[in-house]
C-alpha cells in the first residue's frame, strides 16, 4: 500500500511544523528501519506472504528501536502503550485498566500469557508508571494542609 507523496511545497510547509531535532531524529530512524529491513528480508522467500512480511517489518522495527538507544523491554512497553492507547491516542489510568493488568498478571504466573498479551501488560504496566509518577497522583490536599499549618506562626511555641 503506497501514499500519494506530497508535492514540495506542501512537504516544506509540513516540515515547519516539525522540530528540527525531531525531523533529524526521525530521518535517522527511517533511515536505520531501511536498512534493518533489507537485511531481514535477505531471509525472505521469493513468494513471501503478508504474514511474513509482517513480520520482517517487526523485526526491523524493534532492531530500529534498539538502535536508537532503547532497551528490549523499553521498546515492547513502548509498543504495548500504543497498543492500548490506540483507539483515542491517550489513555487515563483506571480501575478498569488495573483490573486488566491484573488478569494479565494472573495469565503470567500461569504461564499462560500469549506473545500480544505480554506486549500489552508492558503498556499498562508503563501507563500505570506514569500515572503513578504524575501531578495528578500527588496528594496535593493533604499537602497544601500541612504547607498551610506550617506557614501560620507557632501559635502554641509562643504562648510559653
């Protein structure tokens, strides 16, 4: 399946709106995925099917994302967070997805989890990481009481 190139002008146009480090990085990164993938399907028969070539495909992306600086496991949290997030591309930490991953987990110790489901308890286990790492998990109510009790003056010190 091919796209339609953009004519340059729309391609300069499109490229502003880019960063230039990130238009470098992912210059690079296409770059490296070529490469990756003409060495991976080196292996391929001359009648490949799209299953085969799919999987080529993954295997050139994950060496790509290795190349970059990722580790293993980094790159398949990274893959099953996009997993999850695929349908809106943002995903809020819920009882619903904590409950997922604990079924996941479950399915583990039983040494019953399949390859996706794995890379999709990587996701969650990452979403639930940065909820857990975020603002909005502080608890900032209880902080702003203590920053509040310890701004007025020691009322009980100075009465002695």
């Amino acid at each position: 399946m091919t796209t339609p190139r953009p004519r340059e002008s729309e391609t300069s146009e499109s490229r502003k709106a880019i960063p230039a480090d990130a238009d470098d990085w992912i210059q690079q990164f296409i770059k490296h995925l070529e490469l990756h993938f003409v060495d991976a399907s080196r292996n391929l028969p001359p009648n490949a099917s799209v299953s085969e070539l799919q999987v080529t495909t993954a295997r050139a992306m994950l060496a790509t994302f290795i190349d970059s600086g990722m580790e293993f496991e980094s790159a398949l949290e990274l893959l099953g967070q996009v997993a999850v997030a695929r349908p809106s591309g943002r995903v809020v930490w819920s009882d619903a997805l904590n409950q997922r991953r604990f079924a996941l987990i479950d399915k583990e110790i039983q040494g019953a989890l399949t390859p996706a489901e794995r890379i999709e308890l990587a996701g969650l286990t990452q979403i639930m990481r940065d909820h857990i790492d975020s603002e909005t998990n502080l608890p900032m109510k209880g902080a702003r009481a203590l920053h509040q009790k310890l701004l007025q003056p020691e009322a009980a010190g100075e009465s002695e």
